[in-house]
C-alpha cells in the first residue's frame, strides 16, 4: 500500500491570473497540469505517461498539494 498525493503546476507561472483579463475579458487563474505521486515516484502526461522523482518533472515546483489517500495497486502496476 502507498500514499497517493495530487501535485497541481500553474504552467503559466501566475501570467495567466495576470494577463486573462485584458486578453479574454475574464479572469483564469491558470493554466493546470498535473501529476499523482505514488511509490516514490511522480507520474504525469508529457507526450504520453512518463514518471520522474518528485519534484523533478519539467514543470517546476507544485503551487498546491492534494492527499488522495492510498492504493492498493501494486507498484509493478505503475511501472
């Protein structure tokens, strides 16, 4: 069993809070990705599933951190 954690990245680095209403009349508060850490390790979508140690993914350091709970799946099931 392990801890599953949500990790959400503003790819925008905070531009799209910024520039969204003089661009699009509204507000966006950014522009998401994610990636789920579970094993150890920090899966995500970039051109297809890909998996890096935490907090080493091309998108920076995560603005918001989320506990999901735990997996029963075994970690040769994320690999």
């Amino acid at each position: 069993m392990s801890t599953v954690v949500l990790h959400l990245y503003d790819l925008s680095n905070g531009m799209a809070r910024q520039m969204s209403p003089m661009l699009l009349g509204k507000q966006i508060d950014g522009i998401w990705h994610s990636g789920i850490v579970v094993y150890n390790k920090e899966f995500y979508f970039g051109g297809g599933i890909c998996f890096d140690n935490i907090g080493s993914t091309p998108y920076g350091r995560p603005i918001q951190t989320f506990h999901l709970g735990t997996t029963t799946q075994s970690e040769h099931s994320f690999m």
